[in-house]
C-alpha cells in the first residue's frame, strides 16, 4: 500500500525471490554448514591417521584441500552475491513484510549480520592459511580449530535466519504480545532447526562424497578412504534428517498441511501428490544406498553413481524451501499481514472503503464509468500482483481460463463471484480485500486483459503516480479546509456570545 509496485510480468515476482534465495540455501547449507564441519573433520583425519614422523598425511590434506577450494570459491562469490540478493529481492517485491520483519527481529539481525562478518573472516582466514599451517604441527592444530570455529559460526547465521522464516509461518505468542523474545521463541523454530542442521551436514556430505570422486583417481587406497569416510558422515546424518523432518512436520498446523498437496505439485499436478511424495522419499532414498554401497563396497563407486543421489539430495532442498515458502499462505506473516502485503487488522476498513483510497501510489482513487478498466488494474497490482502475472508464469488470464475454458470469452459476473469467494476453496489465496465496486472493475480489467493481451509495467519501469486523494496539493487543500471550517465555527460562537 505505502510502497510503489516492482512488478516482473513474465517471470512472476515470486519466482525471482525464490529462485535467488534457493541458490542461496544450496549454497549455505551444502557448502558451508554442512560443508565446512565435514571439511574439518577429513583434515583432522589427516592428522590423526599420518606416520609419526609426519605432520598430516600430505597426499590426503592436499586432496581435502582441494575440496575446500570450491567450497571456498562458490560460498565467497555466488552464495555472498545471492546472499544480498535475498535482501534486494525481498525488499522491492515484498516491502511491506520486510519493514515489518526488520523491526521485529532488528537485534536478531543485527547479531546475524556481526556473526556472518566474522564468518566471512574465518573462511579467509581458514582456507588462505591452510597450506602455511603445515609446517608444523601446533599450527596445523590451531587451523583446524579455525575450521571448528568457522562450523559453529556458519551454524550460528542459520540459527538466527531460521527463527525469522519459521517466524512467518507461525509466529506463535508474538501475534498477541509483540516482542523479540515471543518471535523469536516461535512454536516451529526449534522443530525446523532439528530438521535442518542434520539436513545441511547430510547435503554437504553427499557433495564431498561427489568431490572425493573428482579428486582422487580410481582404484587409489585415498579414493577407498575418502569415498569411505563421506558415506560414513551421510549414513550418521541420514537418520538423524530424517528424523528432524518427522519432528518438524508434526509441528506444522493442519491449515499448512492442508496446501501441500497444491505446494508439492501445483493445482495442476495436485491430484499426483501421492505420486509425487512417494518419488521424492525414493529419490532421496538413493543417497542412504550410495551411502551404504561406498561403505561396504568403497572401491567400486564412481563419479557417476554419486552424482545422481547428489543431484536429488539438492533437489530435495529445493523442493522443501518452495515447499516451506508456499504453505504458510495466505499469509507471508501467519496471522498477521498477507501474502498480498495487507495487514489482517486492516481488512474490515478496506472492505467497507475499499482499498483504492488508501492506496499511496494508485491514480484512481474513486471508480467512474470512465476509468473502470484502469482501477481494476490497480487493484489488480495491489491484491494479486505478488501472485500472478497478466500473461507470464501463473497468470490471472490463464488460471481463470483453466476454469473455464481456454479461449473462452470470459464473462464478467462469474469472475467476480469467483474472487469474491476463492479465499474458501483455495485457502491459499487471501480474501479479496476491496469492496464490490472494485470487484467489479477488477473483472472488467481481467476480461480486457484476456481481449488485448495487455501486459502490466511495474513501477521500476512504469514510474509511480501518487493517490491524488495523498498528493501533497490534497493535503495542503485538506488543511486549508480544516482551517477555515475552524475558523467558521469560532466566529460563529462569537457572534452567539456577543448577542
Ligand atoms: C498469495 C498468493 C496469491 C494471491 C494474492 C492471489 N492468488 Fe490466485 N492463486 C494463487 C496460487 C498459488 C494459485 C494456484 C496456481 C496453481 O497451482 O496452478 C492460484 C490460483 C488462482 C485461480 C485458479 C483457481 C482454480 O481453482 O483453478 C484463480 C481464478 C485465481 N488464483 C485468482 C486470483 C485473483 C483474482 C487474485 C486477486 C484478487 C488472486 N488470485 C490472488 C496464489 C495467489
């Protein structure tokens, strides 16, 4: 309502927050939660394992060496620029609940942010020293204690960002007692952190197993020894995932539930849910067999057997972040503000009023026969556009006609009728916030839209134009008016009391 719309016609504005922040999780838990402990413990292994005459066993450090490179390299260029780019994409597509989140959880952030910078510092310190701290062996000593300092740190930054997402899915006492501590200590904190500590030590493990397969070459005694000692790390964490997963999915309220049939698969593909749920758990099963087949059988694995498990252990991620990210609707904050950036509080006031007055960057303010199809797109960007596009990715056009018919001209009264109502077959949709006259114009605006394939500019290359109902010149009229209304009625009083 108080910021102007960034809109992403084709791509669908969801999608661009999700496809960075995806990347980022990739990136955070498999190449430096997960990854960096994982890290520390092969170089120990090293120590631990080499002649007494030795520091570490120079062929095995300058292989887990090699891993810690990429892990180094991708954490410190993609998974840093995807970090901001969380920050950047959230904060234009989805203002209003970052500015609520922000001042919520500041301190929490604050910490967050002083914690990464450290972080950051550690990973430079750790992998830049790495090969000096060879010459002797308190040195080398101190460096793996860097490596266990930098797990508990990179642990730490996800700590703190897991209360925050797990924040918006239920934000527990908060919702009647505002403070940092009731946000922070959300019913669904904890559960989510039991699933994805193991999950991330699970993920970053199968990616080393990948990596001990590129660097060692086959038939090696390294080769048996790495690929060993990877699948001993994924089959402790293996069981523990899955048990975090139980934990969490048990806390997760029936109304969440409820979506993940459409969350999994699309409305599209929801009737494949069974399907589909039985093909995830097989797929994310191949990563305990390759566990256990380079245990029993280390000699025999290859690059290739590893790498399909991996993809699906990514993948698997992937799908719980949309996942996570989708069955908290309608709502971006639980309880509190929706995901079309509207407060819960403020629904009564913009249903009777409608939601084009109070709008800040809007041009029609009142609807006239004549600005009909132009008010409908306002209210179009304000209550759907953090959902669907006009013609891109899960667009308003084609939904309505997967309803009724593609092609189908599209009849104004059933549009209506169906917005007015969504919220209760589709309880991921919020109620439509307006009053009827802004319904009306809004099923106006999506017929033009289906006649003329019009496509909708955000603001970034729109430009904004401000409610004339708030412009400056309004306010400075309103004002004058007040005045001389107060004015008038002094005077009136005078003259009552002068008679
Ligand atoms: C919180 C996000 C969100 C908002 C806001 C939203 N929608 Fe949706 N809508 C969805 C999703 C997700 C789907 C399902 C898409 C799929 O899985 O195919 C959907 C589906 C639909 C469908 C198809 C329903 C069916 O049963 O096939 C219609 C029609 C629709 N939306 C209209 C609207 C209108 C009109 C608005 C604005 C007043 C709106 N939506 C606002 C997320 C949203």
């Amino acid at each position: 309502m108080n910021f102007p719309m960034f809109h992403l016609d084709w791509l669908n504005d969801r999608f661009l927050i999700a496809m960075i922040a995806i990347l980022h999780v990739f990136i955070n838990h498999g190449l430096a939660v997960g990854f960096i402990p994982y890290i520390t413990r092969l170089e120990q292994q090293g120590v631990s394992r080499s002649a007494s005459n030795q520091i570490t066993d120079l062929e095995w450090d300058a292989m887990v060496h090699k891993m810690m490179k990429v892990g180094f390299i991708i954490t410190t260029t993609l998974g840093a620029m995807t970090g901001v780019g969380i920050w950047l994409s959230v904060s234009i597509v989805s203002p209003a609940s970052i500015s609520s989140l922000i001042r919520v959880f500041y301190w929490a952030w604050f910490t967050e942010w002083l914690v990464f910078v450290t972080e950051v510092v550690l990973i430079l310190i750790y992998f830049l020293t790495w090969k000096n701290s060879n010459k002797t062996l308190k040195s080398k000593l101190l460096h793996i204690r860097f490596g266990w300092f930098l797990s508990i740190f990179s642990w730490i930054t996800m700590a703190i960002i897991v209360s925050i997402l797990s924040f918006m899915m239920d934000p527990g006492n908060w919702n009647t007692h505002h403070s940092l501590l009731n946000g922070y200590t959300n019913p669904i904190y904890l559960p989510q952190l039991c699933f994805r500590t193991p999950t991330a030590m699970l993920v970053a493990g199968v990616f080393g197993y990948l990596l001990t397969t590129i660097f060692t070459k086959k038939n090696t005694l390294i080769r048996e020894r790495a690929v060993k000692q990877s699948a001993i790390w994924v089959l402790c964490w293996a069981p523990l995932s899955l048990a975090g997963a139980i934990v969490y999915y048990r806390v997760l309220p029936q109304a969440m539930l409820d979506n993940l049939s459409t969350a999994v698969g699309t409305l599209q593909f929801a009737q494949y849910y069974e399907t589909l749920k039985y093909f995830i758990i097989g797929a994310i099963s191949t990563v305990l067999v390759i566990g256990l087949f380079g245990y029993f059988n280390p000699k025999k694995v290859r690059l290739g057997m590893v790498l399909i498990p991996c993809l699906f252990a990514f993948g698997f991620l992937g799908i719980f972040e949309r996942v996570r990210e989708f069955i908290r609707k309608p709502y971006v904050i639980a309880g509190y503000m929706y995901s079309n950036l509207l407060r819960v509080e403020d629904y009564p006031l913009y249903k009777r009023d409608g939601i084009l007055k109070y709008a800040t960057y809007n041009s029609t303010p009142v609807i006239t026969e004549t600005n009909k199809v132009e008010a409908g797109r306002n209210v179009f960007i304000l209550a759907c556009s953090r959902c669907h596009t006009t013609q891109g990715i899960n667009s308003i056009v084609g939904v309505f006609e997967n309803m009724y018919g593609a092609g189908k001209p599209f009849d104004e009264s059933s549009i209506a009728v169906f917005t007015k109502n969504m919220h209760n077959g589709r309880t991921f949709m919020p109620e439509f916030p307006g009053n009827d006259k802004e319904l009306a114009a809004l099923a106006a605006y999506i017929k033009h839209l289906q006649q003329t394939g019009d496509v909708i500019e955000g603001a970034q290359n729109e430009g904004v134009t401000i409610n004339p109902l708030q412009s400056s010149d309004a306010v400075v009229q309103l004002m004058a008016d007040q005045e001389k209304a107060a004015a008038d009625s002094a005077a009136k009083t005078n003259s009552a009391a002068s008679k």
